[in-house]
C-alpha cells in the first residue's frame, strides 16, 4: 500500500479490505448448519445459533468494496490517460508528461 503506484495502492486497499471482512469472520464465531431465524414452534432462539449480524456486516462490506475498487480502477484508468503516468509522485508535478 506504501509503493508510489496507483495499481499497487488499489491492490493493497484490496487486500485490507479482504483482510477486514476475515477479521470480522473469525471474531464473530459464525456457526455453520444452524439457523440464524426463529423457527415457527419456538418463542425464542435457543443457542447454538447463527448471528445475523456479522453475516450482514461483511455481505454488505463486499458489496461496497466491489463498488469501490471499481470506481477506483476506473479512475486510476482515466488519469493514466490524461496523465501518462500512474506514478504517485510524479502526479504531484504541474508539468505536463508527453
């Protein structure tokens, strides 16, 4: 995430963000083959049980993560292009590369 490379830098976002969504996998405790609703003869839910919300939070993490990285390649394509260069530092520069 630290090189000056605009692709490099939406790669390493990439993969902070997979990371996240992993973290909050394995600290949730997600329970496999179990139900996370309350089933039609019982009152309450009786453990072991899915929680939903980790399961919402990373679904939704995903999705804009998706939109995200998206935008940001479509981005990173156009100042290329306008540009010349996808080098951090060089953007910097008022100077025109041709």
């Amino acid at each position: 995430m630290l090189h000056r490379g605009m692709v490099k830098l939406i790669i390493g976002i990439m993969m902070l963000s997979y990371a996240t969504n992993l973290f909050i996998f394995l600290i949730a405790r997600i329970t496999r083959g179990v139900p996370a609703i309350i089933g039609q003869t019982e009152e309450k839910l009786i453990p072991p049980y899915a929680d939903p919300i980790p399961q919402a939070l990373i679904l939704t993490a995903i999705v804009i993560g998706f939109g995200i990285q998206a935008f940001a390649i479509v981005l990173i394509r156009k100042v290329y292009k306008v540009t010349g260069t996808s080098d951090m530092g060089m953007l910097n520069s008022s100077e025109k590369v041709d």
